[in-house]
C-alpha cells in the first residue's frame, strides 16, 4: 500500500500466507459468532424514508457507553486493545482512539464525524473486539502486519446532539484565533435549519470542511470564508484531534498507509443495475485525477487516488461477499473537495476511503442497525486482510468505474440519478 511518491522502507508481505483460507473475515458480535454471508438475508434491509423526524437511537453507543465498551475490550483481550484520549471535543467530551496490532503498516479508521450517522463506533468496537479476541490465522497475521488505530466517535457533541455539525459558535473560534475577528465565519458554519436540526440557537460546524492538506496549516483570514472547492481551516478542536493524531502516526510509522472515514447517506439509494436499496457505498477522494496532471491544483501534493481505488474495492469486495449490497459511491470527475479529511490525508500519500451507509438517524434512526453494522464490519475486515497479505496492490483500480453504481429511490419504488449534495452529504 505505499506509495512510490513517497519511499518507504520495505515492508513485509505475506501474500501467500492465507493461502487456502476464506476470502472474507466473519463479522463477529462475539468470537466465533456466525459469520454475515449466512445471516444477511435473515437481517431485512430498511425502506427507503424521506421523512425527516426523530426516531428511536437507543441501541447505538452514546459517548459514556464508549468509554465503558472501550475499557472492557481492554479487560477481554488482554491488553491487546489499548486506548487513549487524544482530544477533548468543543464541550469538553474525550475523543478516544484504540489500538491494536504491532505491524508496520498503519490504518487509520474514524467514525461519526457527523454526529447523526451511527453504524461507525458500533463497527469499529466489533473489529476492536474481533482482533483483540480472536485466535485465528486471520486474526493473528493482520495482527502482526498492520497498526490498527480508530477512532470512533470524533464528533462527541454532535452525537450527543444526533446531529451532523459540532456544537461551536463563532465567537468561540474568534476566541481560539484572534486574527479571525474581522474574518467572515467560515462557509462550514452551520446557523440554519440542515437535515431537520434548528442550529440557529445553538450552532456548530460541519467537521468534515475543515481539513487541509498542510497539516501546519494556521487560520488566515484571507482564506475566509472559504467554499467547497477549498482547504478547510482546521478551527475545531476534534478535526485537530483528528489531525495531530494523523501527524502522530505518519512520524511513528514513516506514513500512515490507510484512512476509512465512516459515513452515512439518504436512505433511498438503490443499485443502478438492480434497483435493490443498498448497505453501503464505497469512494475514493473527490479530487478531480488531471488537477494532479502538470500545473494542476494537486500537482504539488502526493497523488493517492489509485491506491485508494485499490483500497475502496477491497471494501467492496468484503461487503458484497458477505451477503450485502455494496455500490460506488456518486462520484463525478469534476467533484472537488479539498476539506475532507480523507482529501486532506490522501494528498499527503494516504490512501483513503469513505463509507456511506445508507440511512441517517432522521430518516431510519435505528433501523436496519445490525444488518449495516454486519457490512460495514465485513467491508473494514477485508479492507484489512488484503492490506496484511498484500493482496490490495495486485487490484487493478481501474476495474473501480465497473462496479455497480448509484441511483435514488423513491419511497412509490421510481428511480432518478442520484443527486450528490455537498453540503449535507460525506
């Protein structure tokens, strides 16, 4: 997985270690539980909603549950899962980030920077749980060749809220960046009502703006207000958390190798080819490939957007072949935005990958939260045996643009091109 702009040492491959084993990890609820390919189908998919309400979100993990989950995959592995606080979010929460694993490979996996999207943390704790636990070669060799640090709720606030932005006024970035105070806000700040929440009395930021490719990079006010087609501006505290830990990493590691960013999206996205509603979609940066071409606006960064290709399709392969329905995410050549995490990180030469869930909390709620949970699991667990065994650099990522792509469903069962809203989606 790294990247010939950016040498690396060697790093150990056990391509053929597998060999004669499953392709695809069992998602586990716990060790040895039956594997998704032989419950998906007994696990009803939920229908397509546009109504935006408040829905029942009890059985997802809340901050305090985090904290107490985190602690006992501590207890039940034995010290290999270990976890720390690398941030404290704008109300003060913690921004925990688990680790497990001693390879020299690093993936980096973050959940819930939008405070409504929820499958993630689950996710994440169960493959927290699943190599800190299992015995199995799998298991063991992943172990061995790859770091797994994750974060999974960076967005604390939000959650708490079940809301997409952070909870952070103005005035309070001002009071961070005093050379902000004749600035505009930033075109990320979020006063209005968006995805059915008032955030006119209590407003925030929608986390996921705010990134930039220099991870130095201090707030100018000449770059404000700023849109969509460039760098964030790193003013909240968990998209610092997110970063230093970045920062972190690749000087530990000498490169981080894999970014997933877990999402959701509307609940009415179906197949192209079938017309089933889908689990979750797979993407690669939205950064147009010829801005890295000679005098391009990424020509000067690292370009990872075949690596994450080769990445995204991994995921793809472990979702579909566990029984779910995976899709490409609605990816035109022309999408641009730079303020993404996942941008940000793969134009310092990690490759990155977003999961889009179907579904978010004022649309499905809690709906179809243990089938989603079961493919997002099977998607981040092949995501991390082939990087193990290697086997993610022999994808050709131009098979990427084959896979079934997306459209969008209506609840009477019509079907229209899926509409990529930057604004309130990723």
């Amino acid at each position: 997985m790294r990247h010939a702009a950016r040498p690396r040492p060697a790093r150990r491959r056990a391509t053929d270690a597998l060999a004669g084993l499953p392709l695809v990890l069992g998602t586990v609820v716990a060790v040895g539980a039956t594997a998704p390919a032989a419950t998906a189908a007994a696990s009803s998919s939920p229908p397509c909603v546009t109504q935006v309400r408040d829905n029942p979100i009890t059985q997802f993990t809340d901050h305090a549950e985090l904290g107490r989950e985190l602690d006992r995959l501590v207890r039940v592995s034995e010290g290999r899962v270990t976890y720390r606080e690398v941030g404290r979010s704008n109300r003060d929460r913690e921004i925990w980030a688990a680790t497990v694993g001693t390879g020299d490979q690093v993936m980096l996996l973050n959940a819930e920077i939008h405070g409504n999207e929820k499958v993630g943390p689950d996710a994440l704790l169960r493959v927290l749980e699943w190599l800190g636990t299992s015995s199995s070669r799998e298991a063991q060799l992943i172990r061995d060749r790859v770091t797994v640090v994750a974060v999974p709720k960076l967005n604390a606030d939000g959650a708490e809220l079940d809301r997409r932005g952070n909870d952070r006024t103005w005035a309070e970035v001002v009071e961070d960046f005093p050379q902000l105070a004749t600035a505009a806000p930033a075109w990320n700040y979020i006063t209005r009502v968006q995805q059915g929440d008032d955030y006119t009395s209590r407003p925030g930021f929608d986390l996921n703006r705010d990134f930039h490719a220099d991870l130095d990079y201090v707030p100018d006010p000449a770059d404000l207000p700023g849109d969509g087609s460039q760098f964030g501006f790193f003013i909240s505290p968990e998209s610092q958390a997110l970063r230093d830990l970045y920062v972190e990493l690749d000087e530990q590691f000498d490169g981080v190798d894999g970014f997933l960013d877990i999402h959701h999206q509307g609940a009415c996205v179906a197949r192209d080819d079938t017309g089933e509603l889908i689990d979750v979609a797979v993407d690669y940066p939205p950064l147009p490939d010829w801005e890295f071409e000679e005098g391009g606006k990424y020509a000067p960064y690292e370009n990872a957007q075949d690596p994450s290709r080769q990445l995204a399709i991994s995921a793809f392969n472990g979702i579909e072949a566990a029984g779910y329905l995976g899709v490409r995410y609605g990816h035109a050549p022309e999408r641009d935005l730079p303020g993404q995490a996942r941008s940000a990180f793969a134009l310092n030469g990690t490759s990155t990958v977003l999961f889009e869930i179907r579904g978010q909390t004022q649309t499905l709620g809690q709906r179809g939260r243990e089938r989603f949970t079961r493919a997002t699991v099977a998607g981040v667990q092949q995501m991390l045996r082939d990087a193990a065994t290697g086997a993610v650099d022999r994808i050709d990522p131009s098979t990427y643009d084959s896979l079934p792509g997306s459209i969008t469903a209506t609840p009477e069962g019509r079907a229209t091109a899926l509409a990529a809203d930057p604004v309130e989606i990723d």
